[in-house]
C-alpha cells in the first residue's frame, strides 16, 4: 500500500496551447515511478476566456474542450480526446486523477436579462440597501454551440443570488439581485467575512434553488463518468453553504465505484473555522492546511529567527490530522497571485521533508516545484514583474523516500528552536528514517533509538553531509545537517 501523495499538475501561469494533457500524458511513467499517486488537475471545462482560461472563470462544465465556444474548442490545456488520453494514461500507470470543481459562480453568459437588484455595500454583504433599481444584468446562460448535447438545462436569473455588474444603469459593485424564488438575503453556512462571504464574483450561484443543485449532480454523475476520475478538489468552498457541499459529497460518493478522494480549499488560517466547516459538512471533506502553508512562509522570512518547534501550531494536521492536506504551495500563493505566501526556495526542502515523510496529512506537491516555472506579470503596484521557481532539487528523492522509509512509528525531538528532528521506526516490511533540519547554523542532536539500533550505519540519502555516522550499542547515534538545511538518514 502506497502512501497517498497528490501533485497539483498545474500552476496560474501555465503556458497556453494546449499543452498540458499531453504534458501529463508523457510525464505519467515517471511520476507513478517516483511514487506519485494523485494528480489534482486544474478545471478541465470551457471558461469565459476560452483557450486562455485558468478555469476558475466557469462558463459550461458540460464542455470538457469539444465545442467551439469563448473563441475556442480546447481549452487552455488541450482538446477533450487530450484530456480523456492523458488520464488513460496516468490511471494504466495507477495514478488517480482529481478534477477541480468550480460551483460558486458563473462567468461569460450569453444574454442579458432585465432584474431587479438592490445594492450592498462591499465591505459589508449584511448591509444591503431596500432601494430596488430594475437593471439589466448577464445572467443567461444558453451554450447555444452546444445545443443541449449532455444537458438542456438554461441558467437565468432565477439562478443567481448576486452579480457585480449591471447595464441601464451601468454600475460596478455588489448587487443583490431579487429573487422570490429562492428568498431574502445571502445564503447561510458562508464565512463570516465580510459580514456574509457567500458572494465572490461574477454570476453568484444560488443553492436554494432546487433545480440548480439537483443540475450541479446531474453534472457530478456526468463527469465522472466521462473523465473517470478518482476525487474532487472542491474550490472557494467558504463561499458556498456548507450544507450543499455535505449533500453533494454525500450524492457523489453514494454513485461512484469507489470512495473517493475529495478536498476543499477553505482558505483560512484560523484553524477554528476550518474545523466548524469540518463540522458542518461531518467530516466528508479534507482541508487544504492554510494554517501550516503561512507558517512555511513565515519561516522561510524570517530565518534563525523562526521557532521551529512552533512549525505545526495552531495548524489543521496538529489538531485534526484525518482530514488534512498540507501543502507547501499553490496557484493561489504563488507570486503575484491573489493570496501571494510564497515559501522562498532554501526553505522549500525543510518544508517538503516536514510533509512527505511524517505520518499525518496527506501532502501536496505543487508543479513549479518540481519542473520550474518562469513567467512575468504585473504586481499590485502596477509594475512588471519577471518570476522564476525554481526545481526543487531535494524534492524527487523527497517524494521516492516518502514511499521507501516514510513507515512505522514516528518520534519527534523539537526541543532546539533552529534544530528540530522527527524519526519513522520503520515496520518489519519496510525501513525508517531520521529527519534533522535547521534554520540557523550547523546542526547536530545525538537520538536514542533503542537497541534495534545498536552498531547500525546511516547515510544522508540527500547527500548533503557526506560522511556516514554509526550509532553504538545502545542505538545512540549523532544525525547532522548543514545550516539553513535538512537531512534525511538512512541506513545502509
């Protein structure tokens, strides 16, 4: 049995041209030979810019890259025989596809509509002002190009809680619009911020509209079935009520062959709201551990001075650890993007030590990591700026030792704040290892291993320190590690 080891296939400045299925397509030998056993892709469906889509602008879930819509057929990544190929070939190598799902909203309708909407005011959605100003707003979606093929389902109005445009007269903002179909207000089981987070962008989509969630599992059923994947990364779920997501977890584990995998992004560093979503939904979801990313960022800012023994406080995989994911980057807090954290580079190998190879969570590598990104964008300042992440280079046998020694009981000695160690006893099928890592200068800790240990020899498997080290009779032996390094220990 493998340990689960998802890699995020994708970053926010990905190269267009339908380059990605087949990317995936080629790279799935290798990735399942060094002990990948997921691969979150990015949304597969048709955005409202077409082959220039990230996918998180949803504008047809229907259309997977095979109608000419938005200016394209493809989407940004490749055609749906592309798509449909690649994860043929990452499941013949036993490599598990997760589709991204994007329900919050929808962008790119093809017709406006006349509504009646209220305004909000942005800094606060409980604030919603009594006037009604009768608008026209795009809120019609007919995929007329699809003509009905897989569904005939047309979303108006009646569909959506909120948009942040109207036309006669032409205002941005919030707009609640007026719906007597689906009653008052926001929805409930949102995050509180804001007043009432359930409005995001575009065409909001309401869930109390009946015929819009029972649609939203037709198109679970549908997809599953087309793309044959093995789990869901739920998107911007803080936006959505919690109890939609607990019936739709519940519809699409109840029809698929298997239990599947699914983890939702409730990006929150408070580890208290994270567990109430965990709560509502009663467990059916992983968490992506936002809490434990930013104290990797933090940590890699702030250096020597950064208590390492504080690394997993206040995260999700310390206090909830069944339903963590923990990551140490991701589209969202790469450079330049809307929730920029990132981790800088020395520190990368510590963090990624810290999450392939402890028993708790299941980790999440992310692309540029390990096959480099270049791209240039303009920051909030409004100038251009050119970003580079580069390969990891620890970060391949990272990955192959968490399937080769990351087993057994785990023993921790965080007892140095710029030099922590944690240890994997192995099991009787498979060895262990020794972790040591510092922020600071050199470190070494002489660990108690018990006499299973005794007159053993160890080598660095990253090959940073080069001497071995042999610990005597009891099982002592003295693990090193370079500063500002990690080390993983191994026997011979």
């Amino acid at each position: 049995m493998q340990n689960p080891t998802l890699l995020q296939f994708f970053h926010w400045y990905y190269p267009t041209g339908g380059k990605l299925w087949p990317e995936a397509a080629e790279r799935a030998p290798w990735l399942a030979e060094i002990g990948i056993t997921d691969i979150w892709l990015p949304p597969v469906y048709k955005g409202e810019s077409g082959g220039y889509s990230v996918g998180y602008d949803s504008y047809d879930l229907f259309d997977l890259g095979e109608f000419d819509q938005k200016g394209s057929r493809a989407t940004k990544y490749g055609d749906k025989e592309q798509l449909l190929a690649a994860v043929e070939a990452l499941k013949s190598h036993g490599i598990g596809v997760i589709l991204d799902v994007v329900l919050n909203h929808k962008m790119g309708a093809d017709e406006k509509e006349q509504v009646q909407v209220n305004r909000v005011n942005p800094d606060n959605r409980e604030e919603i002002d009594p006037e009604v100003i009768t608008a026209e707003a795009w809120t019609r979606f007919t995929f007329p190009v699809r003509a009905g093929k897989y569904s005939r389902f047309i979303w108006d109005y009646k569909c959506f809680s909120g948009v942040d445009h109207i036309e006669n007269p032409d205002e941005n903002g919030v707009f609640k619009i007026v719906n007597d179909y689906t009653g008052d207000g926001w929805n409930d089981q949102v995050d509180d911020e804001l007043g009432n987070f359930d409005y995001l962008m575009g065409a909001n989509i309401d869930f109390r509209n009946h015929a819009v969630t029972e649609e939203l599992k037709y198109w679970a059923r549908w997809v599953m079935n087309e793309v044959h994947c093995r789990g869901f990364r739920l998107d911007a779920v803080k936006h959505i009520p919690a109890w939609f997501y607990k019936e739709w977890i519940e519809h699409v584990q109840e029809v698929a062959e298997e239990p599947l995998f699914i983890v939702a992004e409730y990006w929150s560093h408070e580890v208290d709201k994270l567990q109430q979503y965990i709560h509502q939904v009663e467990g059916k979801t992983m968490l992506f551990d936002a809490p434990l990313q930013m104290n990797f960022h933090n940590a890699s800012k702030q250096g020597a001075d950064y208590d390492l023994t504080q690394i997993f406080t206040d995260t999700l995989v310390a206090t909830d650890p069944w339903h963590a994911v923990t990551i140490v980057a991701n589209h969202d807090t790469q450079p330049l993007q809307a929730l920029e954290a990132p981790v800088d580079p020395w520190f990368k190998p510590l963090a990624y030590a810290l999450i392939l190879l402890r028993e708790n969570g299941v980790p999440a590598l992310f692309y540029p990591d390990l096959f480099g990104a270049s791209y240039e964008d303009e920051g909030g300042d409004g100038e251009q700026y050119k970003i580079e992440i580069p390969v990891i280079a620890e970060l391949e046998t990272l990955v192959r030792a968490r399937q080769q020694y990351a087993h057994g009981e785990q023993r921790e000695w965080f007892d140095h704040p710029n030099c922590i160690a944690f240890s994997r006893s192995g099991t009787d099928e498979m060895p262990g290892c020794v972790v040591i890592m510092s922020n600071g200068e050199a470190g070494e800790k002489t660990l108690d291993l018990g006499e299973n240990y005794a007159g053993k020899s160890w080598r660095d498997l990253l090959g940073h320190i080069p001497e071995e080290v042999g610990s005597d009779e009891q099982g002592n032996a003295t693990f090193r590690c370079q500063g500002g390094s990690v080390s993983v220990w191994v026997l011979i």
